[in-house]
C-alpha cells in the first residue's frame, strides 16, 4: 500500500515512511524533522539524506560542492510549503540572497 508523505508529498510503501499522529512522512523527511533544521544537527547527517531530502522536494543541487552548501540549501528552503513557519518578508530576503549567492559564484 502508497502512502503519501506529508511533507515531500511523494509516494512511500510503509516500510519507506514513518507514521505520525494522523499521517506519514517518509524517512528522509522524518529524518530531517527530527534535527528541528538546526544547523549543528543537520551538520551531523549524511551527504546523501541532505541530498535526499533536496532531491525530493525538486530543488537543484548541482550547485553544491560542500557539505555546507546543501545545508544551507535545506535551511534556506526549509518552510516554503508552509507560511505558518516563517513571515514572508524575511523568507524572501533571504531567498534572493541564497540566490544571488549561487548566480555570482
């Protein structure tokens, strides 16, 4: 049976998602979730579940060389899909920072 994940919003067979209180996420989104997106605990995770989590949500990577630089991805994109995490006035601006940030370089 698929499940949906709330976060990603991707199909995952049970085994690949993790059950909440009424939903699922999948493990890489669970994963990521439980950092709070703090920097020092993403710092901690796997290249590739930092790849993983990006890929999911169809931001491109291919930009990144560092570590640093997809966790600066996840906290940058981290919160889009939802406007009760941020106010949008400081979302933009420092969206189009980590924007002109990669178009300079």
């Amino acid at each position: 049976m698929k499940h949906v994940c709330c976060d990603c919003k991707k199909d995952f067979c049970s085994v690949c998602s993790v059950p909440q209180e009424n939903h699922r996420r999948c493990s890489t989104c669970h994963l990521l979730q439980e950092t709070a997106f703090q920097r020092p605990q993403l710092m901690r995770l796997k290249v590739k579940d930092l790849r993983q989590y990006l890929i999911l949500r169809n931001i491109p990577i291919d930009t990144c060389r560092e570590k640093e630089d997809l966790v600066d991805l996840v906290l940058c994109h981290h919160g889009l899909g939802s406007e009760d995490d941020l106010d949008t006035s400081s979302l933009n601006s420092s969206q189009s920072q980590t924007s002109s940030f990669f178009t300079e370089s």
